[in-house]
C-alpha cells in the first residue's frame, strides 16, 4: 500500500459522522474561520496536528486540530507522506498563476491579446 492511501486510510474512519463535524465547527469557530497559516477564509479543511495514523487517542480531540486552506493543508500533508518539496520552477509557476486568479491583469504584459496600454 502506497504511503498516500496509507494515510488516507485512517483519517477516513474519523472524518464521518456528526461527532466529526461538531468538533470540525468548534475548530472553525477556534480560529475564527481562517486558515492558520495564512489566514485565508476560501477552502477550508479541518487538519489533525498529530496524524490519526500514528495518534488515533487524539482523532476527536479539539486541541489537536487546526483549520487549514486547501494549499496549506496540501503541502503539510506532502511532508507527512514523505513526498519531496516542490522544486523551485515549480514553485514560481503555482505562485503565477494563483497570482493570475486573484489578478487577471497579472501577467498580461507579454501577452498578445492584452490591450495595449495609452501612454
């Protein structure tokens, strides 16, 4: 079993059910329905500090949960796993284009379809 399915696995188990998303709200209302790395409010993902995998006595414990963002929560979890991280290039290129999606006018300068500007 590849580590990634290994970690889904346990979580899985935990992330259901009305206990779950009781304590899932307490930890939004906690930290304020933000992300705690970053501080956005867009994609919001209820992360366990510890694993579950490795920590199952702390899976519904508050203190042990912190809200994360989508982008946060992927690259915590990539470490988790053990998967490398992103190399530079890489790194540029993802921050363009969230750049990009919050600023259409980003990038646009080489562009041919960008309108020319008055000067």
């Amino acid at each position: 079993m590849t580590r990634r399915k290994e970690h889904m696995r346990h979580s899985a188990k935990v992330t259901r059910g009305p206990r779950w998303r009781a304590l899932r709200l307490q930890a939004l209302d906690r930290d304020g329905w933000a992300c705690v790395q970053c501080g956005t409010h867009k994609r919001l993902e209820c992360d366990h500090i510890k694993p579950v995998r490795t920590h199952p006595e702390l899976a519904y414990t508050l203190s042990n949960l912190q809200m994360l963002c989508g982008p946060c929560h992927t690259r915590k979890t990539r470490i988790e796993v053990g998967s490398k991280e992103l190399p530079p290039k890489r790194r540029e290129w993802r921050n363009l284009l969230r750049q990009m999606q919050l600023n259409p006018e980003v990038g646009k300068e080489g562009r041919s379809d960008a309108p020319l500007k008055e000067t």
